[in-house]
C-alpha cells in the first residue's frame, strides 16, 4: 500500500513539474500572465495537498484534503483546455496529454474519496 502512495504521489510532482514546464511556456500577454498564475496556483497544490493526505488526523480529515486537492486537479484542466483552445502555446498537442494525466489523476481521487466516505461511514 505504500509503495502506491509514493506512485501517486511522484506521479503528482511529475505533473506539476509538467504545469510548470507549460506555465513557463505561456506568452507574456495579458491573458498569458495571468493564466500563467492561475495555473501554476492550481497546477502545482494537488501534490502537497496530497502529501498533507497522508498525514490527516482523521478519516474526515484525510477526505477533506483529498477533496482540496481533487478541486485543483479539476481547475488545472478547464486552464489547460482553454490553453489548447486559445493557442497560447507553440504545440498545443504536447499539452493534450497532461490533460490526460489530469484526468486520470481526477478519477483516482473521485475513487479515493468515496472509498474514503464509504469507510467513513462503516466507523
């Protein structure tokens, strides 16, 4: 079970790295700036909030943070898909799939929080 704590979470620091390689890429246009911030903000939470995760003090705690860092993986993408749709990069196809990997990463956490809930509720 750890060793898939620690998949997670590297996978969740590669994508922030990946965030952060396309936050850098962005024009220095108005729109580019302040999507550069937003995303960056959004982009790179889910992996501490993650870490955080794992150290909850409760049941309820552990789904909070799980929740936190979910809402940022779901606002990571809208940014990303308006990145792709505006053309504010060279290669919008190099950012389709961390779009991918935000998905993938969202169904991971919707799956852990309803387990989550359902323990919750059992206890």
């Amino acid at each position: 079970m750890l060793k898939y704590h620690s998949d997670l979470e590297e996978r969740l620091v590669d994508f922030a790295v990946s965030i952060i390689r396309i936050a850098e890429s962005l024009p220095e246009t108005k729109a580019g700036k302040h999507i550069r911030g937003q995303l960056t903000r959004s982009g790179t939470s889910p992996a501490p909030n993650y870490g955080e995760a794992q150290d909850a003090e409760s049941r309820a705690d552990f789904i909070h943070k799980m929740k936190i860092s979910l809402k940022e993986l779901r606002e990571t993408r809208v940014w990303l898909q308006m990145i792709v749709k505006a053309a504010l990069v060279k290669s919008p196809s190099k950012v389709k799939p961390i779009i991918k990997e935000a998905e993938e990463l969202i169904a991971i956490f919707v799956a852990s929080v309803k387990t989550a809930k359902k323990n919750l509720k059992r206890n």
